[in-house]
C-alpha cells in the first residue's frame, strides 16, 4: 500500500489515485493504529508536528485531514494550539477539504471553536477505528457532492450566458430577444437603464451579434470628460487648431470607423455636441476641431442613458430630434430586482470570477446569504451586488459568505421571511387589534375586520391568539 511518512523529514510524492488522508498526531502509536486500520481505503501521509503537516498540506493538498487537536509544541518552544493552526491554514487553503478534529480531551469547548473555525467533525478519544472510519466515509461522500455542486453551478452559469451578460429571468430574456433582433442592422440603438444595470454589457452584446463584431467597438462615457475637452475625445482635432494642439488628434468616431461607438450616458453630452451629433447620424460625417474637410465614415452607434431622456427634451437639456434619431431601436434594461432568480445566480458568477483573483478558496453562500441576496432591494443593481461579492471575498473568516459578510444583515431592508409567512403575521397583527378594541367581543371585531364570526373563530385556533377579556356577543 502506498503512503507517505513525514516524521522523518523525508516526503516522497507519489501517484495517488484514492482519496488521500493526512494524519496528524504526536503519537506515534496512533499514527501507526490509524495508517494500518485504513491504508485499504486511502492512500495516507503521516506528520507529527506543525511543520511537517503544513508541508504535506502544501505539497499534496489532501482529501481528508484526521488531526489531533491536543498537538504538542514543537520542541522551537511554540506554544499556540497548534492543530487549531493547522486547522486554520488548510481552510484558508481550501474549504472543500474535510477535517476531523481528533482529541482526547473531554472539555468540548475546543471541539466547538474548531468547528466553528471550519473543520467537518471531531471525534474523542480513544480511537474507535469502525466508528471513525464511517465519520470519514461520510466526509469524503459529502465532498464529492460538493465539487459535483461547484462543477454543476459553473456550467449552469455558463450555460445562462448571453454574449457575456449572465442571468435568465424572463426580463432578461425579453432583452436577448431585442438584441438578437436589433444586432444585424445597422439602426442606432438606445439602451435605457438605471445605473449598474449592465447597459456597456447589452451594448457589447449588439456589437458581437452583428456583422461589425470584428470591427473596432469603441467607448466613450460622455459624462466623465470636462466639456471643453469632450469635442476633441469625439470628432479629434486639426494641428493647431487651439492652444495645446501640438499634433493632429483622431476622435473616437474615428476610431470606430468600420466598427461601433458605444456613448454611454449620452443624457451628459451637452447641447453645442448634441447638434454634431445629430449632424452624424444624419449624413454619417463629421469634422474635426479646426478641420475644414468633412469625414465620411462607417460607424454604427448605440447610446445608453440613466436619464430619462423625454423630461431631459421637455426640460430643454436635450434635443428633441436628437431624441428621436438616437431612440430608433429602445432597449430599456431591467432593475436587478426585478430579475427573478438571477440575482444569486450573478452572485455565483462573481464569486467564481474574483476569489481567483484575491486567492481565496470560498466554496459558496450559507443560506442566509443566499436568501439575503434573493430578497435585497439592490439599489446599485448588478455592480453593487459585484461590489458587495468583492467586498465579501476579503471580509470573510470561514469557508462560506455569510449575510454579515456582504453587508446585508436583516435590519438593512432584507427580507428574512416568505411572503406566507409575512401574511400570517398582518394577520395575526390585525386580528389581535380588532380583538383589543372590540374589548374580546367576537362580534364586533368579525365585522372590523370583515369576516364572519366562524371564520374568525378558525383563525383564532389556527394562530393559537388567547382571547383578552371581555363579552362573546354584543
């Protein structure tokens, strides 16, 4: 049977087909009794001491970790708790990976702490090896369900992508229809949605799904370059044509030529760029800062707003055929909360694509925060719910996110309740009022609240409410 033996400072990895366990005791009976009793169903590693359990740990990742919890001090004069140490580290290093605590001391306090802190299960000693042999069956079965739910959960996400933008609800699915019809053509496309509600997103998706997708698609947001600046970043500039000009500038019209110019939060431009605007989408050219010649070009642009443009032509701030020439094609995109059930599958998303990236081996959401994530109002839309995920991802201690972890914990507006539920306590609230003010009289507080007696009768046995004193009858 293959194993590995650290205790004497030598570490051989070899080829492991099997689940891998790594023992970790100071006794070295016990490290003999466990290897022996099930080197049949592991390929097992053997260390004595801190250092040579986090080497095996680094080295060979194991499956399953049988560590004792009452680990003695290295003899360098450590005296932390040790296997809490360990413990610790193979969490931070990956969550899927099962510990059991094994301790000989009775006090449970410490077996508590080190479940809290992450480890599966703990079990006391003396060693029962057919009792901890079925403790170890059952972790690595659970495991195995979890990398399966992991590999199912990226491959749904995958499969509920639209050219990058991810989420499936029924209003999602009415936007892919609108994209996949606008994208052949060459007609300008204004994309409506508050902020963080993924308008580049939709935008980039038009661009793909047409015959420009291997052309340019260039971006400009026309709300974060000052004024005076924002003509020259559009329709460039002559040599000379103002102080500082040292060289002749390309603008991002032309830029884009043969490709698509995406102007987000196009409501900014103000109203002396609004005519050249108008002026392109009308002949297709455009002339540069102190440019004498018009440009003929091939540019296709789709604009996106968080304003609602019609008030903004109303109010004078914009351009009434500007409006109409940019409003050929609307895309109004939803709010993340009115995207059902897409909210936590974006959560998996992006929690699949940061924790790489910050290095953390976070498995998932508790049920809380799932439930917290469903039920958020999410203001900022889908970029505040990335936010809170990255956020998350450096806040949290253990192995799963938790409602505390992104911030929405019940007293922030999140629902931690169903909507039964929610109608069984105005219920409860409504019939308990009516009883107060009619004084316990079934009568009057039936027609308060415009039911009959009997039915009030069930609804009083049903919520178990204790009548307040006073007169069955008028």
């Amino acid at each position: 049977m293959t194993y590995l033996d650290c205790t004497d400072g030598l570490c051989h990895n070899l080829h492991m087909k099997k689940s891998t366990l790594l023992i970790v005791d100071d006794d070295e009976g016990i490290r003999k009794q466990l290897k022996w009793a099930l080197e049949e169903d592991y390929t097992i590693f053997l260390a004595s001491d801190k250092e040579s359990a986090l080497e095996m740990i680094s080295t060979n990742k194991p499956d399953l970790v049988a560590l004792d919890l009452g680990l003695s001090p290295h003899m360098s004069g450590e005296t932390d708790d040790e296997g809490l140490e360990i413990l610790h580290r193979v969490v931070k290093r990956d969550p899927l990976t099962k510990i059991i605590m094994i301790t000989g001391n009775e006090n449970k306090e410490y077996a508590i702490k080190a479940i809290q802190m992450g480890a599966h299960d703990y079990y006391f000693k003396p060693i029962d090896v057919k009792e901890l042999r079925l403790i170890m069956k059952r972790a690595v079965h659970i495991q195995g369900l979890e990398r399966e739910n992991i590999r199912l959960r990226e491959e749904l996400v995958q499969k509920k992508q639209f050219a990058g933008m991810v989420g499936w609800s029924p209003a999602m699915q009415d936007v892919y229809k609108q994209i996949e019809g606008v994208a052949s053509s060459n007609v300008t496309v204004l994309i409506e949605g508050e902020s963080g509600t993924g308008k580049e997103l939709a935008s980039k998706a038009i661009y793909e799904k047409s015959d420009r997708g291997k052309g340019p698609f260039v971006v400009i947001n026309c709300g974060a370059i000052p004024e005076n600046l924002l003509e020259s970043e559009l329709f460039g500039h002559e040599k000379g044509s103002f102080t500082g000009a040292t060289g002749t500038k390309i603008g991002k019209f032309e830029q884009a030529e043969g490709g698509t110019l995406f102007l987000d939060e196009v409501g900014e431009l103000p109203l002396s760029l609004q005519v050249k605007l108008l002026r392109f989408l009308q002949d297709h050219q455009i002339e540069r800062v102190g440019g004498k010649q018009p440009i003929k070009l091939d540019v296709r642009v789709i604009a996106a707003t968080n304003r609602d443009l019609e008030q903004e032509v109303e109010a004078g701030r914009f351009r009434k055929d500007l409006y109409f020439r940019l409003n050929v094609v609307r895309i109004l995109l939803p709010l993340l909360k009115d995207r059902f059930g897409d909210a936590l599958l974006l959560a998996y998303h992006f929690l699949d694509r940061h924790r790489s990236s910050q290095k953390r081996k976070i498995t998932g959401f508790t049920p809380e925060a799932e439930k917290a994530i469903q039920t958020a109002e999410w203001k900022g839309n889908v970029r505040e719910l990335e936010n809170r995920i990255r956020k998350a991802l450096i806040v949290t201690q253990g192995p799963m996110i938790t409602e505390k972890d992104l911030g929405l914990e019940n007293d922030q507006g999140i629902i931690s309740f169903s909507l039964k539920e929610a109608r069984e306590e105005l219920d409860k609230k409504y019939i308990t009022m009516a009883l107060k003010n009619s004084k316990g009289n079934i009568s009057k507080a039936s027609r308060e609240l415009g039911i009959n007696r009997v039915t009030l009768h069930d609804l009083l046995k049903k919520y178990a409410i204790s009548m307040p004193t006073g007169d069955d009858d008028e």
